[in-house]
C-alpha cells in the first residue's frame, strides 16, 4: 500500500440497518409501547395523588383486575387464530345462577360443595367455548356470528334457570375465595395470576401454543402444511369458554349471589384490553402477557382518573383516545396486512 494512501484520514465505516432490520425494529417498539404507557401511567398519577401508591390502594386495583385477566387471557386464545368470541357474559351469566344454585342456597336445598360446584360451572364455560368453535369450523358460520348468539343463548339460559329472586349463596368456604386474603390480597387476585402464568408457557412453550400462533399467522400456509386448523381453533374456543366460565366463579364468589347480569359490562373492557396490550385483531402476533398488561393499563386509568377527580364523562373519552392510540402504535407494522377479524 503506498504511503499516501496510509496517511490518507480514512472515512468511518458505516453499516445502516437493512430495510428488514429496521422492519423488525419497529415491531420491538410495539411491544414494549403498552409496557410504557403503564409506566407512564403510574409516574403521572403518582405524582397527581399521593394515595395512588399507597398499599391499600394498590390492593384495589389487583382486585378490579382478577376478573378481567381471566377473560382478557381467554380471549387471547381466540384472537389469536384471527377469531372473534363474543359469548363471555352469557357464559358468565349462566354461570353464576347455575353454580349458585348448586352450592348451598337461600333457593332451594342443593349442596354439592364446592368441589362439585366449580367442576360444573368450568364444564359449563367449556362446554360454551366447544360448542362456539365446533359451529364456527363445522358449520363454516362466521365466529362474530355464532359467539354473538351464544352470548344471547347465555342469557336466556340464566333467566330461565332464574328463580324469581337471586339465589344467596350461604357455602362459606366458597365466598372466601373473593372475602379471604393471603398476605393482604384476595385469593381471586393469586388465581388471576396462575391463570395468566399458565397462558403464558402454553402459549410460547407448546405445541397446542405455536399452532395458535401459525393459524393467525398464516392459515393457508397451515392448511397446505396438513395442519388440522378447525382442531387448535376448536381449542381456543374451549379455553376461552373455559375461563368465561371461570370468571362467572369468581364474579359469584364477590357478589355472593347468583345473578344474570354479572357479566354485564366486562366483555368489551377486556377486548380492549386484548387489543390495548398487543394483540392483533388478524391474530398471530401478541399473547397472554400483553393482555395483562392491557388490563392494568385500563384498571391503573380507571383508578387514577378517579382518584384525581376527573369527570365520569371525560374518563369514558380518555380511555376511548387511549385504546386508538394504543391500537395505532402497536400494529402500525402490520397494517397491510389487517384485515377484519374472521
């Protein structure tokens, strides 16, 4: 190398990302936004109200969170695949009066315990959730379609089962799963918190786990593939039965009645909470931790705004603004190839 050309300043190596690289970037961005916003959250009301840190207060937000976790994870389940399950509060709804009415009661003289109890009200959800995935693969009906009529069917079942009055549940042991604590939180928060674990390694860790994640993915890719699809759709509708199912235990356990409307206003605040964390509408991408996060964002929001003062009015519109923007930062990478839930 001649002498020149050495003593020549040389000009810094440069190595920009790839169009791929800088593609894969952005869906990283994506989801750690929700892990942000929560944290953003709390900064903010933290330093707005000095009680939203405090012990007590933190006790209640995990237990306005138990339910919808186990609804949000459920629904995880389904949208997913690229599906929609809209049957939670029916599944809940009937729930709640059967389980009700088979504990010890002010309504009639059943005691099954609660053993017995809670094997029936979870075959209940998952009966539910089988019967949805089996109309939606076999029947070829649209998932929106047969979940919305099961919703109704849901509620029909509870008002008939209905006995003229909410039935008390008087089975102690029952009821202290929502009144007892450990270490200061409610039982249902620790049973939240399983259920979320539990999504978590099924869905990254097994097999059941990445054909749900494949079908959302690419499902014709699947089904040339000789995947069996309509098998793993079918089991996500049962789990998200299941845990409906579960939810309307737990709504039971706090009310300590069974009643038609205890699902009433959770289905959609867990959607968004689906969507608010992560998860994609056209499924493949998101999971069971993304929805939790979805959760504490809407409980934390919820809280605070409160705890501040804000307008019952106003906090409808600032959850409303979050979900869009939240929706907007998470799959703008994906937005070619959104499509409408199937």
């Amino acid at each position: 190398m001649a002498l020149k050309e050495m003593l020549m300043p040389r000009r810094p190596v440069v190595n920009p990302m790839s169009p791929q690289e800088r593609r894969s970037a952005l869906p990283r961005a994506g989801y750690w936004a929700p892990v942000l916003m929560l944290v953003g959250l709390v900064i903010v009301f933290a330093a707005a109200n000095d009680q939203f840190l405090a012990i007590g207060n933190m006790r209640t937000i995990a237990n306005q969170a138990a339910i919808p976790v186990v609804l949000a994870v459920g629904l995880t389940f389904v949208i997913l695949t690229g599906s929609i399950d809209l049957s939670a509060e029916g599944v809940m709804a009937t729930t709640s009066i059967s389980v009700s009415l088979l504990l010890a009661n002010s309504a009639n003289a059943n005691d099954y315990g609660v053993l017995g109890a809670l094997l029936i009200g979870l075959s209940i959800g998952t009966a539910f959730g089988l019967l949805n995935g089996l109309l939606y693969t076999l029947v070829r009906m649209p998932s929106l379609i047969v979940t919305l009529g099961m919703w109704f069917i849901g509620l029909g079942l509870a008002s008939y089962l209905f006995p003229g009055r909410q039935p008390v549940v008087e089975d102690a042991s029952f009821r202290s799963w929502a009144l007892g604590d450990w270490f200061g939180v409610s039982r249902l928060v620790y049973v939240a918190l399983l259920i979320a674990v539990a999504a978590v390694v099924v869905l990254r860790y097994t097999h059941v786990g990445r054909m749900i994640y494949g079908i959302g993915a690419a499902e014709d890719l699947m089904r040339l593939a000789g995947i069996r699809v309509n098998r793993y759709k079918v089991i996500a509708f049962a789990i998200s039965g299941t845990l409906a199912g579960l939810a309307g235990l737990m709504a039971t356990a706090q009310l300590g009645v069974g009643n038609v409307t205890s699902g009433a206003d959770r289905l959609f605040p867990a959607l968004s909470a689906v969507v608010l964390g992560g998860t994609l509408l056209s499924g493949g991408r998101g999971g069971a931790f993304q929805s939790v996060l979805g959760v504490l964002i809407l409980v934390v929001l919820g809280n605070g705004m409160i705890l501040t003062g804000v307008s019952p009015y106003i906090q409808q519109g600032v959850i409303g603004a979050v979900i869009v923007v939240a929706v907007v930062v998470t799959g703008w990478t994906s937005r070619g190839r959104l499509r409408v839930a199937k």
